[in-house]
C-alpha cells in the first residue's frame, strides 16, 4: 500500500507511481524484493518519508508525454528519489562525489539508508582530478566509509562535468545504481528522455537523486 505525498514533500511526478518509504535504515533484502520497493515500508517513526522509490519506466511515459522534458521535481525536496528499472540491484554501486557539501552528504545518507543492503557491493567513487585541499581530507573520509560498508570499493579520477558522463560510464562498466546529487536530476531527465529504450540503453541501471 502506498502512503499519500504528506505536506512539505513538493515533486512533480505523479503522486500515483510514487511510493514512500520512512525507514532510517532499510531492510537487509529492499534491493532484492521488488514487493518491498513498490510497497510503502514504516519501520521507524519518522513523520517524513525518508525514500520516495518510482517504476523507472512510468516515470519515463510521463516525461515523454512533455513536449520538453522538465527536471523530475520542479523545486527539489531534500527527501532522496530512487527510480529502478527492470529490478533494483546494488551489485555494483557507481558514487558521484563533486567536493561539494551535497554530495557529501549524499554519500553519507546513502550509506546509512542502505547499509544493510550493500554489505556484498563493489562500489566505484568518481571524483573531479582536482579537489581543493580543504576539500582532500572530506575526500579521504568518504572513501574509507564506502569501503567499510562495501565488498570491494575503487576510486577514479575523471574530470565529468555532466550527469551523461556518469550514465555512460554507469552502461559501459555495467553499473547497477547510480548515486548522484538532485543539482544533476533536471540534466538526467534529458539523458533519460532522449535514450530511453534506445540501442545503448541499460535496464539494470537505478538512479539514486538526493541532497
């Protein structure tokens, strides 16, 4: 049963293929039940959702049906959105970090929602080649917490300015979840729009959109 869109939580997708979960930490089998992506979870007593999942393709029908696609949430909640497409996997885990205080914070949130999720993940942490030395030790730290809540974890240096960068690196290496901040989510809703079902898409690749 899905929970209705509380006050507070603006997006624009279509309130009918979102479901809201308020679990501070999800359950250990979320990412290898379909049942419980598309079922609205409460373990915890949050008053606020604490992940709002959506079909990748409904959302997808949606967009199409613009004439120009517009970004997926017109002023972006700090709730996280995750859109999964013919499953949710996180056997390989793909980490946007820009150096930015969002970004951070993404990576932190995300492994605390689904730490027991991704015990078994390889995870890849792309991060621009030049991060200011204020910004190193941050850096440092982001990628000793991956490592410990992961399997295996890498870190590239690759100068990506665009979230298309990422989901073209996300289809080569075949990734299965990519964690980016929502300052791409309107850049991704282009990518999305205009790849899907195309000759390079990939339907085991999820999207993680958060602050």
């Amino acid at each position: 049963m899905q929970g209705k869109v509380q006050q507070g939580v603006k997006t624009s997708i279509p309130e009918e293929i979102i479901t809201k979960h308020y679990c501070g930490r999800l359950p250990g089998n979320f990412t290898q039940n379909q049942i419980l992506v598309a079922q609205s979870i409460n373990c915890s007593p949050e008053s606020s959702p604490t992940l709002m999942t959506a079909h990748l393709p409904e959302v997808l029908d949606w967009l199409h049906g613009m004439e120009i696609p517009r970004g997926l949430e017109e002023n972006p909640c700090p709730i996280p959105v995750l859109l999964y497409d013919e499953e949710l996997s996180a056997e390989h885990l793909l980490f946007h970090y820009d150096g930015t205080p969002a970004s951070a914070g993404l990576i932190r949130n995300f492994i605390t929602l689904f730490q027991d999720n991704i015990k078994q993940s390889k995870a890849t942490i792309i991060s621009p080649s030049f991060i200011p030395k204020s910004k190193q030790r941050e850096e440092q730290e982001l990628i000793q917490l991956v490592s410990n809540s992961t399997f295996e974890t890498s870190f590239i240096k690759f100068n990506f300015t665009r979230i298309g960068d990422f989901w073209s690196y996300a289809v080569k290496h075949q990734c299965t979840l990519l964690v980016t901040t929502k300052e791409y989510q309107a850049d991704l809703a282009k990518v999305l729009f205009h790849f899907y079902k195309g000759g390079i898409w990939y339907n085991r690749l999820s999207f993680y959109l958060s602050y």
